[in-house]
C-alpha cells in the first residue's frame, strides 16, 4: 500500500506596488512547470493591497493579503521599481517589513529576485548574511545595509534559510536551484529543458551536474536519448536499440549526438556511469567490484582503467578523499 500523498508546500509571491513582471513571471513559470510535472508545491500570490500596478503599467489583482507564515513555506519576493524615498519615510510598509519578520521566526524560506534584496535588507534579515542583487543596486545596498555581505558577480547567493538573486532573469536561476535541492538534478533538468533554459549557477553553487550539462540543445531524439540513459545508466543498451528508440539509423543518431552534445552516445554514457560511481562510492559498505557491476561497467579493472583517464587518479585515492 501506498503512503500518503505528502502535503503540498506553500510558494507564497508577496507583491509590492511597482513590481516588476519579469521578477515575477519568470520563477512562477519555473515553480509552476515544476508542479505540473509532479513536485507537490501550492502557488498563490499576495499583496497589502487588493490591486497593485505593476512597473510596467498592468494592474495586478484582486491580490489576497499574505497568510500566516509557516514553516515549510517559500517566500518569494520579486523586485518592485525602486526610487529614493522622501526624508523620513521609509522604503516599504511596515506591515510588509512585519510580516516577513514573522516568516522568518516561523522557519520559512525566504527568496529575492533583484531589487527584492532591499526588502530583506529594509526588515533586518540580512545583517551579517552574504546576499546579492542587481549590479546597479549593490553600492547601494553596500551603504544602506553595512552589517549585510553583499555579494558582486554571482547570479545568486544562499546564505541560511535566505536566498538573493541577481538581475531580473537570475530569478529564475534561483528559482531552479531551489527546486533542485528539493527535488535532484534529474527533476530540475526536465523542468529547464521544458522552458528552454540552461541551468546556470552562482558564485556559490559553481559545482556541475551531468545531468543538466549537454542539454542546451533543442533536438527531441537526442534529449529522449539522454533521458533514456539518465534513467538507467548502468542498463547495457545498444547504438541500434536507441536510434530504433528515436526512429533514427544509428549513424543519424550518432551525426545528431555528436553535433548537439560534443559527445558520442558511448562517451555521454560513460560520463553517467561515472557520476553515479561518484555517488556509490560515498557508502563504504560497497566494493569496487560492485560498485563497477551497478554502473555497468565490464568489471573493476575497466571501471579502474575508466576513472584514471577521467579523474587522473585511482578510484581508491577518490574514494578516501571522498569520505574524510
């Protein structure tokens, strides 16, 4: 029997007047492909007002006030229209300020898109943090919020239960990176490649994943490929059995793998076989033999031969370095 379905996490937008679109529609699209291909998130959309207007001009609304915070919620603050306020007055509400005050008490996760950062910065939340936001607000920020650490040169930066990205279209970077720690690489490769978009990282997640590399291409027989493989990296399988898969002649699907990847099917298996032996290897209890059988390799002498011409080294030195 079956458990039961794990109780939806709440990705709460909280809209300030002036918002701009892109910080916005751009993670909700990414969070939103991520909950139609299955990730158990509840998206809605807030603001302390029933209307607001966006920085471009289109009226948003009617917008329900924000809920109390829980913990398992994500926060996300995209970046309204900023100018400099009037002596004495503040930058936001302190209702807002209050409110994000309490989310962050209450243990949620909260997540700035470009000029988003000033309202963490304007409630205290990123004091003795590293943040980022965008490159013509850092000075800014650097001034304004002396204790804060903000970051240059980094598409976003993840500091505790606090995330900050860069300019406008980082949000969805962020945004992708969250829902990778969520949910794998293998998840939050599928979502990229439905939108189209290359899975970058920041200053501070600068380590690649083969699952997400090799596929900014937009050919369909050669990602059906890859996800074949993906799935399944230590199955024999056959140039022919694959190309059958994708209605190519094996020489066609060899000409379309090479010219969108770089790689031939083999060198693209290979590099899997190889990541998930890197996983493997973290549980001592597994032999080199075995872990070779699990990845498909022909026994532990060509799995040994394989790793030394990829890492230079002998997958035993990996091994201990890997569990110190």
């Amino acid at each position: 029997m079956s458990g039961p379905n794990p109780q939806p996490r709440r990705i709460l937008f909280l809209l300030l007047s002036k918002v701009n679109l892109l910080d916005l529609g751009g993670p909700a699209q990414v969070f939103e492909t991520a909950r139609f291909y299955g990730a158990p998130y509840q998206i809605s959309f807030h603001a302390f007002e029933t209307q607001i207007i966006s920085a471009q001009g289109l009226p948003l609304g009617p917008l329900s006030r924000p809920p109390t915070p829980e913990k398992d919620d994500l926060v996300i603050l995209p970046g309204p229209e900023l100018s400099a306020p009037a002596a004495g007055q503040p930058l936001f509400s302190a209702e807002t300020l209050r409110w994000l005050q309490q989310a962050h008490a209450a243990g949620a996760q909260l997540a700035s898109v470009c000029t988003g950062a000033a309202i963490l910065g304007e409630a205290g939340l990123l004091d003795g943090r590293h943040c980022t936001t965008h490159w013509s607000l850092i000075e800014h920020m650097r001034h304004r919020y002396p204790l804060a650490k903000v970051q240059d040169g980094v598409l976003f930066a993840q500091d505790g239960n606090i995330t900050t990205s860069a300019g406008i279209a980082s949000g969805m970077d962020m945004s992708l990176a969250l829902i990778e720690q969520e949910h794998g690489p293998l998840f939050t490769a599928r979502v990229a490649r439905y939108l189209v978009l290359y899975m970058r990282r920041g200053g501070s997640h600068s380590q690649q994943s083969i699952y997400l590399d090799y596929r900014t291409h937009l050919h369909s027989g050669v990602h059906q490929v890859q996800d074949h493989l993906a799935q399944q990296p230590g199955r024999k399988t056959t140039l022919p059995e694959l190309a059958t898969m994708v209605r190519l002649s094996p020489r066609g699907l060899s000409k379309a793998f090479k010219q969108h990847t770089g790689l031939t099917p083999l060198e693209y298996q290979q590099k899997l076989r190889l990541e998930l032996a890197k996983q493997l290897m973290h549980n001592p209890q597994l032999t080199l033999e075995s872990i070779a059988q699990r990845c498909g390799f022909e026994d532990a002498r060509h799995f040994r031969r394989i790793w030394k011409e990829h890492f230079g080294t002998s997958p035993s030195l990996s091994r201990m370095q890997f569990q110190q």
